[in-house]
C-alpha cells in the first residue's frame, strides 16, 4: 500500500505508533529516493553491525519487478493525447528516466558497500530480476520461455488488478526465478543450514 502511496496523487500511508512511543509514522513511496529498499536494507543490516556478534551472516535477497520504459513511438510525431495538451506528461517520461538511471546506481552502491564494509561476514546479495543486464544469474528455463515471457512481464501494467493471463504469467515467472536451481538461491541456503 506504501509503495501505491505515489505523492501529490495518493495521500500518506498513516500508521500510529507502539504505546511506547506516541504519534503517528507517515509513510509514502520511495520513489527515486530508495525505490529498491536498499538504503534501508543497509541501515537494517547497519544497525545490528554494530553488535558484531549479532551477525553472523549477510543475506539480501532483492525481489526487482523493474520494467524497461516504454519510450514513445519513433514513429509519431506528437504523441500526446488530446488531454495532454491541457497537462503535458511528459514528465512521467522523464521521471521514469529517473528512476532507471537510480536504479542502477542504487544496485552499483549496494553491492559495492555489502562488499567493502561487511565482506568480513561474507555477504550473499540476490538480485532476483528478469532484466538481462542486471540479473547475475539469468532464470532457469529454456531459451524460447524466456525470450516469450520477458516481454509479457514489461507489458503488465502498474494497476491494482491483473487479468487472468497476467497472473499466469507472473506466476510462471515466479517459479522460474525461485527454484532450486537457482545459485544464488542456494548459496543463502546453504549459508544458513
């Protein structure tokens, strides 16, 4: 729901506190600030890394629904539709340039600093992702399922519903990237038998 809570279109994402502490957190969607979580992943891993005998072992698992943007047509040449010449949205363009640009240095920070300041503990990070670039390790299938699905997953709209074909695709999609075969998978699981 916080992630849905995009500003100046949903509002906050109110949730009071313990009784311990009195008042409310107001929470909305990290956007381009930490729109993976991982600034929050390293302030959690952080936090216990002070007690160094609380940790002894590293393990992130980041479960990236990344799409590619779409871009506009080539072949258009004003590709607004007939409201968007009351509010242009082009920024939604740009904003998605943003967040692409952020990601990947996001993904660069995060597993440099895993490396650099807790590869004492021999950090394991999970990049679970269908985007060919990112992922360490591409998903267990054959060739043909992969070039077919990975279309359809960037096809899916940002929407609070999903079409029955949709939810079979990201199902499949699922099983595909969370399998026993999966090496990275594996390597948290055997750091924590």
């Amino acid at each position: 729901m916080t992630s849905a809570a995009f500003p100046a279109v949903f509002n906050y994402v109110n949730l009071q506190r313990g009784a311990s502490e009195p008042g409310y957190v107001h929470l909305f969607d990290g956007g381009n600030a930490d729109n993976l979580g991982l600034t929050s992943a390293d302030g959690v891993i952080w936090r216990n890394w002070k007690n160094e005998q609380q940790v002894s072992r590293i393990a992130v698992i980041l479960v990236d629904a990344y799409t590619a943007p779409h871009g506009l047509p080539a072949a258009t040449k004003d590709p607004r539709w007939p409201w968007g010449y009351i509010l242009d949205t082009n920024f939604l363009d740009t904003y998605d340039a943003l967040l692409s640009a952020n990601r990947k240095n996001m993904l660069a920070w995060f597993d440099g600093k895993l490396k650099t300041a807790y590869g004492s503990k021999q950090p394991v990070f999970c990049h679970l992702t269908w985007e060919p670039d990112d992922s360490p390790e591409p998903p267990h299938a054959n060739d043909d399922e992969i070039a077919c699905l990975r279309p359809k997953l960037n096809r899916i709209p940002t929407t609070f519903t999903l079409s029955a074909d949709d939810a079979r695709t990201l199902d499949r999609a699922a099983e595909l990237l969370v399998s026993d075969q999966n090496g990275c998978l594996q390597e948290v699981a055997a750091r924590f038998e």
